[in-house]
C-alpha cells in the first residue's frame, strides 16, 4: 500500500518534474509582524452636554436621539414661572415710580415759576430738584432689575453648543430641572476609535503606528494617536485616528488588528504552493537542477508588496531555490 501511494505521488508531481527552473524563485526568511485582534470603540471626539442655565419646567424638547443639530440651535425651553409674577411686580412698580415722576417735575416746574416771582425760597426749589433725581434713581433700579429678569427668562432657551448629533436625551417634556442640568448630550467634531488593550501588549504600542481596522465602510488604516499613561482595569487605553472613518452609530464596535510583536519566519510565493492528496507541497531545485517535490506545512498568508507570500511552519529553513509548480 505505501509502495502503490509513492507511485501515485510521484505520478502526480511528474509534470513538476519535467518543469524548467526559469521562473525559480528563493524562499525567503523575514520578519513577520504580529497582530493582536482587539475590538475598539468608535466614539465621538466631542460629547457635551446641552444643560439648563435656569431652573423650572421644561415646556418643550425639540430634538430625540438622532437629531442633528447645529451651534445656536434652539433644542428645549425652560419656564420658571416665578419670573413672570416678579415681572409683573415690578412693572406696577415702574407705573407707580413714572406716575411719582410726572408729579415731581410738574412741582419742580411750579416752584421754578414761583420763585422768579419771589414766593418761594431757592432751598425749596433745591428739594423739589432732588426728589425729582430720587425718582428717576428708582426708575432706573426698576428697570435694571426688570432686564435682568428678562435674561433669567430668555436663559430658558436651550441651545446646541455644537454641530453634531444628539446621543441622549435623559429628560422628557414636563420634567421638573435645576440649573445646570443636561437636558441632551450632543456628538461632534468627528469620530475616532479607542482601544483597550491588555497591559502586557502595552511596552509594544508606540504612538504613530499604523493599524489595520475592518470599518463597517471596508478595510482602512489608521494611526495611533495617543496611547493614555493610566492602566484601568488592567488595560492600557489609546485612542486611533483614522481618515473617513464613517458610522451611524457611537459606542460601535470595530475589530482593530495591532503591531504587538516581530518573529522569524519563511516564506514563498503563495503560487509556488501545491496541494495533493491532502498534503502541501513546494518544488525544490536540487543541486544538480533537478527540481524535487517537498512536503512543507503552510500557515498563513501575507500581502509583501502586493504579493500574496505563504508562510511556511516546516519543511523549509529558507535559502531554497524553488522551482515554479504546476497545479
């Protein structure tokens, strides 16, 4: 039986055999990189919060999750209701001070007709000046405390501090909020990923590096930008910036390969490669130029300069002159 399985071997590899050694090629050994698979985050570069600069009743919430807003938007309105009932006060106080004012001048007037009639004296006519520029004073108090409520008022108005996309929306309309509260959480300026990657990997990471990401739009590339000092629960964080790198979802999950290690290893031109009989085999020119058939145990592919290499785990030690293959 194992006499029958040579021949049928042998039978299989004699158009190898007959094969000229023009298109040799070398098997190589080089330095493989090797990538750790890790899933990163794709998160927004800007996440800020939309808060209340005034407490009371939120009335009205114009956006939901999804929303896309720009700087100045107007996204919620909030109602203190005290600030009306003030506003009120306050204008029946400027009526009363207004009606207090044109009763002032009018005796102002009066005194100034009288005393160049020489019936009254100049220190009435001093006091009536002066209860006049009271009265004006207290208008003017009014009426800057009347425009300071009237911005308490306007500070209900919600706005978007950024361009970008509204991630959260924790209250409802009706809620009851206090000053500085966030009423939506807003993304933008872009995205980028952050890793977690194991501590152990973390003397390996260097900032600058190129990565290989499978984005939801393809295959990209990007650059680790900024590797954090802090280890957190056992992991080192870093943060990869990649170009047109484009999701519909934050928090998304992308599977991210990294630079951790180098090794020694062999490899071939993965077109020199033969399968038979479930075996894998290259064609080694021999010494006297007669090309041999070799079992070798392959692993996996790698891209060199646009050319698909196997490695190769045994059965070549590199150096070896090969001969093209014929499937």
């Amino acid at each position: 039986m194992k006499k029958f399985l040579t021949i049928v071997t042998l039978l299989a590899f004699l158009p190898v055999l007959s094969a000229a050694a023009d298109d040799a090629a070398t098997a190589r050994q080089v330095e493989i990189t090797d990538w750790k698979a890790v899933f990163g985050r794709i998160v927004a570069r800007d996440r800020v919060p939309a808060r209340s600069r005034l407490g009371g009743t939120l009335i009205e919430i114009q956006v939901f999750e999804g929303s896309q807003v720009t700087a100045g938007q107007q996204i919620a309105r909030v109602v203190d209701e005290k600030i009306a009932l003030q506003l009120n006060a306050i204008d029946a106080s400027l009526a009363s001070l207004r009606a207090q004012l044109a009763n002032a001048e009018a005796e102002l007037a009066r005194g100034e007709n009288l005393l160049q009639r020489g019936v009254t004296t100049a220190q009435r006519l001093d006091a009536l000046r002066t209860n006049v520029d009271v009265v004006k004073g207290q208008i003017g108090t009014a009426e800057a405390e009347r425009t300071v409520l009237v911005q308490r008022e306007a500070e209900g108005t919600v706005m978007a501090p950024i361009d970008g996309t509204v991630l959260s929306v924790p209250v409802t309309a009706g809620s009851v909020v206090l000053p500085g509260e966030a009423i939506a959480e807003i993304g933008g300026g872009g995205v980028f990923l952050r890793l977690a990657v194991p501590e152990r990997h973390a003397m390996s990471l260097t900032e600058g590096d190129m990565i290989r990401i499978e984005a939801p739009n393809g295959a990209q590339e990007g650059r680790l930008a900024r590797i954090y000092p802090q280890i957190e629960n056992g992991r080192v964080v870093a943060d990869v910036e990649v170009a047109d790198l484009q999701t519909d979802f934050i928090d998304a999950r992308v599977l991210v390969r990294l630079p951790v290690a180098t090794s020694e290893a062999v490899v071939v031109p993965a077109d020199l490669v033969m399968s038979r009989m479930g075996l894998d085999f290259v064609t080694v020119v021999g010494a006297d130029g007669e090309p041999l058939p070799r079992t070798v145990v392959i692993g996996a592919t790698h891209d060199m300069d646009g050319v698909a290499m196997v490695e190769i785990l045994s059965g070549l030690s590199g150096g070896e002159t090969l001969g093209a293959g014929d499937e």
